[in-house]
C-alpha cells in the first residue's frame, strides 16, 4: 500500500513538473519578468499597462487583501500553467500532491479543494471531502436559484421538493482570448440575459468585470466586495491573454478597426489547409467570426449540442441513426429531474401544464425558466453561448463538462450530433443552417474522409 | 452575492460594536483627549457599493491635533517594508500611551501580517507557500518576504513589554484605540470601512486636520470604488492631487495605493517613480483631469482655514 502511494505520489509529482515546465522554461530564457511579459506581450493591447501588471498581481493572489477570501486566487483554477483552465490531470497531480505533503504536514493546503467544490458539500457543509468531480472532471460547482416556475424533484418521493436552487458542475474555461468574446450585439438570441452573448459557458454576465467579482464570491468565497477598480484590473489583464501571437495580431487589427482582419492560423500544411476548408464549412456557422465563437445568422446564437447527461438515444429504429458516447458515471451521477410550470395558456399536447425534463445542466433555463414553449431548439434547456476554438488545442478536454477527453472525440460527438438532428428533423421542416447550406441537403458535416484533414487543422489552432 | 449579503449584516453589527469601542476605550488604556463633541449621522453603501449617508444623532468625535515632537510613523512605517514586526516592535509603546499615528500604523501592519499568517498558516515552508506565484518571479519574492517577515510574529511577540491584556494586543484592539485617539487617517479609515456609522461631518472633521495621508486614503478610496465612467471619480481625484500636492507618500511605498507592481521588477507600465499623480493622469479623461486639478486648487485653498464646513461640499456625497 505504501509502495502503491508512493508510486502515486512521484507520478503526481511528475505530473505537477511537467505542468510547470513551461514556466520553469520560459523564465530560464530571460530574467525578472520573462514569464509575464510573454504573457502578456510588451504593448498591453490597448489596456493600461499598470493595470495589466496590477491584474496579474491580482490574479495571482491569494491572500486578496481585505476581501476575506478562501486563500483561492484566480489562477488556483484558471491555472496559467495550464492555459488559464483546469485539466482533470493538473487536478488530480495538485491532489495527489497534497496528499504527499500530509504525510510530513498534516494541515498542508491547497486551495483548489475548498469543501464548496466537494460533492459532498451540501450535506458536510465545511469538513466535506469528497472531490470526484473535481479531481475526476475538473469541475467546480456553480449554483443557481431555480426560476419561479422550475423545481427539482425528489428523486425519493419522485415529486416537486423544496429546494430552491441547484448546483450545477461546470469546467473552468480558459481566460485566453476573452478580448474576443463576449457580447457581441449581432445575431441576438430572443430573450436575455445578453441575447448577443456574453461570458461564461451560459453567456451570463455582459463583462468581464461582472464575471470576475462572481467568481471572487463564489469560488473564491470573498466576504467583502472588491473594489470597481481591482475587477477593472483584472479584466484589464484577462484582456492581453491570448493562445498565440496570430490570436493576439487579430485582437489588436479588429481592435484597430482594421479590414481585412489578418488569419489567426499558423503556417499550414496542404492536410491543414484541406482541415481549415472542412472548419468553415462545418463549424464556422457556429463558431464563426473573430472569436471563432459567434454563431453567423442564420445559424442562432444559443445551442444544445447534446452534451449534457443523459445523452440522447436513439431508439425508434434499428440500428440506430445516431450514437453519443454514453455518459461515464462519473458525470450521470450529477443529472436532476426538473420539474417545469408552462407559461399561462400553455399546455402540452394531452393538456398538461407541467413538464419533467432531466438534465445534468439545464444551461440558460436556469436563468429564464423559459422551457417546453415551441420546438425544442427554441427554449433555453441546455442552451448555452458557443465557446471559442481558438487555442483548442492546449485545452483539452472539452465541453462545457469536459466529457470530451480528445479533439477526436469532440468530431465524434459532432458527427453524432449532425446525425441527430437529422433524424429529429418535423417532416416536411428544411434542414437548420448549422448542417445545411440551402435547407435541403446535410452538406456542412464532415465526411468521414475529411476527419483526418479536420483535425490536423483543429490541432493547430 | 449569498455571502455579500450576509456580509453586510456582519459589517452593519461590526459597525455598531466599532461605535462602542469608539465611545468607550479598552479598560488599560490611557485615558481619552477629550470627549466627542457634535453629531454623528448614519451610513449605509447603497447597491453600488457608494457610499450613502443617513441623518443621524450620533456625536462627532473630534480628531486630535497633531502634537509636536512625535516620531513621524507614517514614514516610519514605510520605510521598514514589510517587515512589520520591526515597526510595531518599535511603536508599540508610543501606541501604548496613546499616540494615534502609532496605534493605527500598528493595526495596520498587524492586519496585514495577520491576513498573511492566516494565509500560509499550514505551508511547508516559504517555497511552497509562494510556489503559486511563480508566473512572476517579482511578485514571488515579495510575498517570500513578507511571508519570512511576518512569520516572525509567530516566534516572537513585539508587545512583551506592555502589560499583559486579556486576548493580546490584536489588529483590532489598535485600530480602535486610534480612532478613540482620533487620529485623523483613523477616522476616515473607519468611516470607510462601517457603512452607516459617520456622517459627512465626521469625515469633514478628519480631512479638517489636514492630515494628508487621510486627505489620500479619503480620495483613493472614492476613486477605486466608482466606475470609471461614472462622474465621482473627479471629486475623488481632485482629493487625491490636492494630498499629493501637499505632501502626502503617493508612491508605490504607499501599501494603501495599488503601486507596488511599480519598483518590484516587473518594469511594466510603471517604475519606482510613478505616483497616484500619474495613475489619475493615465485614467482620467483629459477634461476631467483639468476638473481635477482645478478642485484640488480649491480643496488646497480651503483646507488652509481648517474647517469641515468649508470642506463639506468637496465630499462626493
């Protein structure tokens, strides 16, 4: 047993080297500052440069003067050694890390497994311990009030229960690049909060500003509000953090108002390039514009792509015409069953007017309550704001609950989905423009011979 | 915002134990200057985090005068970095007996190594307790520093020669031994931080003394609060030049500025010279910069007849 932790101690160990590596490279390249300058580049984009330097400093910090905070800093969960995300494998090294130093330091910390991200946390409150999702998924858990006319069931009782919010397990997503999404005022959802898109997985808050003081008093858990200034810092610094110099280039010319806007790619070769042909076709109507996450009318700003738990099965006919990977148990255990009111004068074909959906992450529904009015693809359950591929390939896995381990499986998941759709499709309905260039023929999906060439370009950017 | 909420129930009932310990000084302590003397009006942050004031009937304690032949702990306290155990070692005393620069630099510096004592109170060692920030070697050695320094709290105790009190000689004990003191940059600092406690007249009456460091500390605080497109910043900046102007530290040694990027090696955007001066420059408007200047000309001017009175229409609220 012994031999068998401290086998798994130098592996976490390991690991936790190789996550450091990049910085332990870049700062015996140069003195003092090298890291950070690469970082942030030598012209602060556009923002002030103190304040570039004073948001890192507040990125970086633990201690959070006066705020009160948990010990957590920004970078304990957008880890800059992992692309400003979190990876189940950094999770899981920083864990087994900890778990080394106990055995000399029993009281040894690390902030990232703060009880509020415990699975347990609702029923141990703050000596919780059970870090599953966290160390198995990467995921942190963001709680919502549920809408007025949404309830969790009881799976017990199997009726409505008296909760009145909902923890819901998201990824960290990468700050790179965050100069480039957000709000965008074009192609509006139809209903808010920020119908032209937004921060966060779920597009809910308008700034960056606003997305940094929730994450301070959430995850960080602040007992006192941070100044205006201190969250202008930051987003200031979130501001220059780009997944590379050709990103950082198209920032500043779309900045600059420059047109045409220079290509962001890297040099390709002729597979690439043959990838990057697949990519518009395929992708971009979603993960279109500089970003490469604004959906182009009129594709619609908002997406269930069949992420959540449970995943659809299709079983109307044999074999299937379509097939998600399974949901590992790791990720089912966190689905609810919601119980949903329809709006007044609403009811479902046999006169209901109450819905059960289940889900492990109702997405926007969770901020209108707007579900079950219309087809499916335009309520809000399981909606959320479509991320951006730029630098996707340092920041696997994928997902808004990384249940894509590899770029492979995100193409398997989307030639899944392509096919559901299909499938779902109302006869005598024209195909979506996210799959169909003329309403008629499925022409935007890769084939199977261009998976290869999708890839090779997906592993690029 | 559950635990802003609950927070501000917490600082409401804080504030309100804070009065307390204003009107009545710990047990060992000297005795009070003099008693307050006029009316203290209530205080509440609107949603904003603005400052909102509410009439009240509180009385206004009346900041002390600053008295001759002291030691200057302002610029004591500055000069030792972070090496806050050497400060309060040496100020304790004077804090003891009543000096209110002493007593609220003491609390100042033990707040801060109580916060960072807290924070690596389970780290290995200095290494691994700054590991995190190892993106910036700058920032590193900094925290390593103040980590060792105020590490030296838990060896030694700086207070060994007064005499013993129940619970210590916490951060808390301190400050509310300078505002008791009415030490003026106490005064504001307490008004600042109890929402619903201080009128504008308890502030004027502070900024009165000309106290520079209050007049900074009043305006930095009103400047970092707002939006930068809101129209406050101006009267807030105008407070920030005219403590500049008139002597106080805005500097990067200044920890109540947001300047120690400038000076720690990062040499960006900043250097060892740069001031609130020229942070105001950077994010003001042009236009509202000259605003700026020309109110901190009137501010300087008033400030000449010592009177809160005259100052009252300089407070953004």
């Amino acid at each position: 047993m012994t031999v068998l932790k401290v086998s798994l101690s130098i592996g976490a160990m390991l690991i936790v080297t190789a996550g450091l590596s990049s910085i332990a490279a870049a700062q015996e390249q140069g003195s003092g500052e090298y890291m950070f300058k690469s970082i942030v580049g030598d012209e602060c984009e556009g923002q002030r440069c103190i304040a570039v330097a004073r948001g890192l400093f507040g990125f970086l910090d633990r201690r959070l003067h006066g705020l009160e905070g948990n010990g957590r800093a920004c970078a304990d969960c957008h880890m800059p050694s992992d692309n400003f995300q979190l990876s189940p494998a950094n999770v899981e090294a920083r864990f087994q890390n900890l778990q080394m130093r106990r055995l000399g330091n029993k009281r040894a910390d690390d902030p990232l497994f703060r009880p509020v991200d415990a699975n347990d946390y609702r029923i141990h409150g703050d000596s919780a311990s059970d870090f599953s999702n966290l160390r198995e998924n990467a995921l942190v858990r963001i709680t919502f009030p549920l809408p007025s006319n949404m309830h969790l069931i009881d799976p017990a009782t199997n009726l409505p229960s008296s909760e009145t919010s909902v923890d819901v397990w998201r990824m960290v997503p990468t700050v790179n690049n965050v100069k480039l999404t957000g709000p965008d005022g074009i192609n509006p959802w139809s209903r808010g909060p920020n119908a032209s898109g937004g921060y966060q997985l779920d597009g809910r808050f308008a700034t960056l500003q606003q997305q940094a003081l929730a994450a301070l008093t959430v995850h960080a858990e602040i007992q006192v509000a941070p100044r205006q200034s201190m969250l202008d810092d930051l987003s200031a610094f979130q501001s220059v953090l780009f997944s590379s110099p050709g990103v950082r280039a198209l920032s500043n010319a779309v900045s600059a108002g420059v047109t045409p806007l220079p290509d962001a790619d890297p040099p390709l070769n002729s597979l690439e390039q043959a990838g990057k042909v697949v990519f518009t076709r395929a992708c971009g109507q979603c993960h279109g514009g500089p970003g490469q996450s604004t959906p182009q009318a009129p594709a619609v700003r908002y997406h269930e792509i069949s992420t959540q738990c449970p995943r659809p099965v299709d079983t109307a006919v044999t074999p299937p015409r379509y097939v998600f990977k399974p949901c590992p148990a790791s990720l089912a255990r966190n689905v609810r069953t919601y119980e949903i009111t329809l709006p007044a004068g609403i009811t479902t074909v046999d006169g209901q007017t109450t819905i059960r959906r289940t889900s492990s992450d109702p997405g926007r529904a969770l901020l209108t309550g707007f579900v079950g009015v219309g087809l499916p693809a335009s309520d809000d359950w399981n909606k959320f704001d479509v991320p951006s591929v730029r630098g996707i390939s340092k920041t696997a896995p994928y997902f808004h609950n990384n249940s894509a381990a590899t770029l492979e499986e995100v193409v398997d998941h989307y030639t899944a989905f392509f096919k559901r759709v299909q499938a779902n499709l109302p006869a005598g309905n024209k195909l979506p423009p996210a799959i169909s260039t003329d309403g008629v023929h499925a022409d935007r999906p890769p084939v199977p011979e261009e998976v290869p060439a999708l890839l090779a370009y997906l592993r690029k950017l | 915002m559950r635990n802003l909420g609950r927070w501000s129930l917490a600082v409401a009932a804080l504030g309100i134990a804070g009065w307390v310990s204003v009107r009545t000084p710990p047990a060992d302590a000297p005795a009070a200057i003099s008693k307050p003397s006029a009316a203290v009006d209530r205080r509440t942050f609107n949603a904003g985090g603005r400052i909102h004031l509410v009439q009240g009937t509180h009385p206004v304690p009346v900041p002390a005068k600053e008295q001759a032949n002291k030691r200057d702990w302002v610029a004591q306290f500055r000069a030792v970095g972070s090496n806050y155990f050497e400060f309060v070692t040496l100020a304790a005393r004077a804090a003891y007996e009543g000096d209110g620069a002493a007593q609220y630099y003491v609390g100042r510096a033990l707040t801060r190594c109580e916060e960072t004592n807290t924070l690596y109170q389970d780290a290995d060692s200095a290494d691994q307790a700054v590991a995190h920030l190892a993106v910036s070697p700058a920032l590193l050695e900094l925290e390593r520093r103040e980590y060792s320094n105020c590490s030296k709290f838990r060896s030694g105790n700086p207070f060994k020669n007064l005499p013993e009190r129940p619970g210590g000689y916490p951060a808390d004990y301190w400050r509310s031994r300078a505002v008791a003191s009415r030490y003026p940059v106490a005064m504001v600092a307490a008004a600042l931080d109890s929402p619903g406690q201080y009128t504008p007249q308890v502030i004027a009456t502070a900024l009165a003394t000309g106290n520079t460091e209050a007049m900074l500390l009043f305006g930095w605080s009103q400047a970092t609060a707002a939006k930068a497109a809101d129209a406050a910043p101006i009267m807030a900046a105008a407070w920030v030049l005219a403590a500049c102007r008139s002597g106080a530290n805005c500097g990067p040694t200044n920890e109540a500025l947001p300047l120690a990027t400038c000076g720690a090696g990062i040499e960006l955007g900043c250097t060892e010279r740069y001031t609130a001066v020229d942070e105001l420059t950077g994010s003001l408007r042009p236009q509202d910069l000259d605003e700026a200047n020309l109110l901190a000309l009137d501010i300087q001017g008033s400030m000449q007849y010592r009177d809160p009175e005259r100052l009252k229409k300089y407070l953004p609220f």
